[in-house]
C-alpha cells in the first residue's frame, strides 16, 4: 500500500492518490512517468510494509479499501483516486485486525497518516 502526495487542488487541498500494489516499486516508476492518467501531481511518496512479512493480498485490498474512505470522511486531501477502491471479501477477524491497528493509531503508525485518516 502507499499514498502519493504533492501540489495543492484547485480546491487548495494538498492532493493524494491512495494505491496498493505487490510491486510498489514497478508502480512507482509508472506513476512517475508523465502519461500515466493525472498521476504527474506528486513528489512524495509513502509506503506501508509489513516488518513481518505477513501482509497478504487481502490485507493490502481491505486497508487500501479503508485508507480511501477514511481520507475522503476526513476531507483533508484532495483524492485523486478514480474510484473508491473495491472492499474485497475479507473475514470479520481479518477486518477487526486490520482496523484494531489504525484506531487509534499505533506508535508505529507513521506520523505522516493521521490527516489521511483523523477527522
């Protein structure tokens, strides 16, 4: 998962993209390149990682699923998402560790994401 942050809206705004992707690496390089659909806004770039390894496919859809709707209730970025992201089918128990981890956010959870997702 990661977020991509740069220049202000029109609305004045600072604009965000919330992304995930198993290659963030490779995503990186095709969001930086100047054809890749109003991605050209950035010039930071923040990714989440596991320390464990223990993030799975559903993991990094449910909490890119969740980074989105909690960014756009707290209305302090400008998303530039072209879609609300997709909720995927994800266990109650998988759901309630996921979120458990962001509410309130841990130590360990970067200073950088509370106006993503505190209202």
């Amino acid at each position: 998962m990661y977020f991509l942050m740069g220049e202000l809206s029109e609305a004045g705004l600072p604009r965000a993209y919330i992304g995930q992707s198993g290659n963030v690496g490779n995503r990186l390089v095709q969001h930086n390149q100047g054809n890749n659909q109003n991605k050209d806004f950035w010039d930071r770039a923040l990714v989440v990682i596991s320390l464990t390894n223990s993030m799975t496919q559903t993991h990094a859809l449910f909490l890119e699923w969740f980074a989105i709707a909690e960014a756009t209730k707290a209305g302090r970025y400008s998303l530039e998402n072209g879609n609300t992201g997709s909720q995927p089918n994800t266990p109650a128990p998988l759901q309630a560790h996921t979120t458990r981890s962001t509410r309130p956010p841990p130590p360990c959870w970067p200073r950088w994401a509370s106006p993503f997702l505190n209202r």
